[in-house]
C-alpha cells in the first residue's frame, strides 16, 4: 500500500487518559501534516514536519498535544489528559512540497472522549 | 473573518444538473488554490488544482479570479455518486506548504 496509512482507525478513551495515534506518510514525501476536523467544519492545520523538523505549531495544539516525527518516516501524536473537547477526526496528510502538489491524506483517527 | 470562506449549503439538487459552488480567501499571498472532495466520515481527497486560466476535467470546471480573491467549482450534469462535501483549499503564504481548508460545501444529488 503506498498511501498514508494511520492507525488507530477509532479510538475511544475516558477523559483524562493519554492516547496516542500513528501516522505513516507516503515513503518519498518529506512533508508531514496533522489537521484536526469536527463535524460540519474543515480540516484545522496543527502541526508540520519537513522531515524530522517540527517546523510550525497551531496555536490550537496545547501543551496537552504533542508530536514527533524522529527519524523522518512516520509520527506520533500524543494527546495528554484528554478532555471531551479534544473528541474529533484527526487526519494526517504528506507531499512533496516541492512538486507544487496538494496533500494526500490518511484515513483519519477518529477519536471520542467519554 | 474565515480566511476562506464557503457557503455550507446544503445544496440539493436534481440529476442532470448543473451546481456552482463559490468560495472567498482572504490572504492575497496565497499561491495554490484547490478542491477537495470529502465523503461522509472519510478523508478529504484532492479533486482538482485550480489555475488562474481555469481549469475543467470531464464535467468539473474551476475558476479563481485572484483580484476578487474568488474561486469557483462548477459540476455539470450532476450524478447522484458527486454526493459529498466539497472544500475550497488555500494555500498558506510562505514556503511551508501548509493548506487553509473551508468549511466545506454539502451537495445533495437526488433521482
């Protein structure tokens, strides 16, 4: 399979736990994106890697959120404390920027805090 | 203000029609317009780049008019399979690559 793969597909915690979701982009693509979308809204940017470098952080991602990308293939993001707010899609996207192309997305980790 | 702004819809709509969808950006240094299509409870997938020349592929034409900051998706002959969610996507300024999404038009294609 050669596109973005994320797992867990569904993931349902109790508020205040710590949950942690992958993301395997497209081997070439040095990009990396993770957006969170809530129902009937887009896909909200949170965070961006090129390569291993987190480059840039939405001001929506708290200290809760936090993800890492270490040898430049596949991220992490974790999200400490949970709360019910933090229930959405979470969808992880790469490219190859410098080909000018849109994103190619992953399935989505949708995750609901109970 | 949204940086880019959608009409929700839904909009509804008999087979065989034709639909436009509008959509306004607020960032004028945006470079890279797109739109994307989402099915319930699935990822966005990309439908198409958009050019300042325009652009069609089959029965899909989209338009950007950068002096208004507008773009446009224009669907002829709807099918009831075009049922979905249909984002306008902008780039951020910048080299990060990274997209500032609407929040989504709903077409509703019904028999």
């Amino acid at each position: 399979d050669t596109g973005v793969s994320q797992d867990p597909r569904h993931k349902i915690t109790k508020r205040g736990q710590n949950v942690t979701f992958r993301c395997d982009p497209i081997s070439e693509h040095n990009r990396l994106y993770w957006y969170r979308q809530t129902l009937g809204q887009g896909p909200e940017f949170l965070t961006y890697f090129q390569n291993e470098a987190q480059l840039e952080k939405s001001r929506l991602l708290s200290d809760r959120f936090s993800a890492e990308r270490p040898k430049g293939s596949f991220s992490t993001l974790e999200i400490q404390r949970t709360e019910q707010g933090d229930s959405a899609m979470y969808l992880c996207a790469s490219s190859a920027f410098d080909r000018g192309e849109g994103y190619t997305f992953g399935s989505g980790t949708r995750l609901t805090v109970v | 203000r949204k940086e880019v702004e959608q009409d929700p819809g839904p909009f509804n709509v008999p087979e065989g029609a034709t639909v436009a969808f509008n959509c306004t950006y607020s960032n004028s240094a945006s470079q890279s317009f797109f739109w994307y299509r989402q099915d319930c409870r699935k990822e966005p997938k990309l439908l198409m780049s958009v050019y300042s020349s325009g652009n069609e592929d089959g029965r899909f034409t989209a338009q950007l008019n950068r002096a208004s900051q507008y773009i446009s998706l224009l669907i002829r002959d709807s099918k009831l399979s075009d049922s979905a969610t249909y984002l306008c996507v902008v780039s951020s300024s910048g080299n990060t690559g990274k997209l500032i999404f609407g929040q989504g038009t709903t077409l509703q294609v019904k028999p």
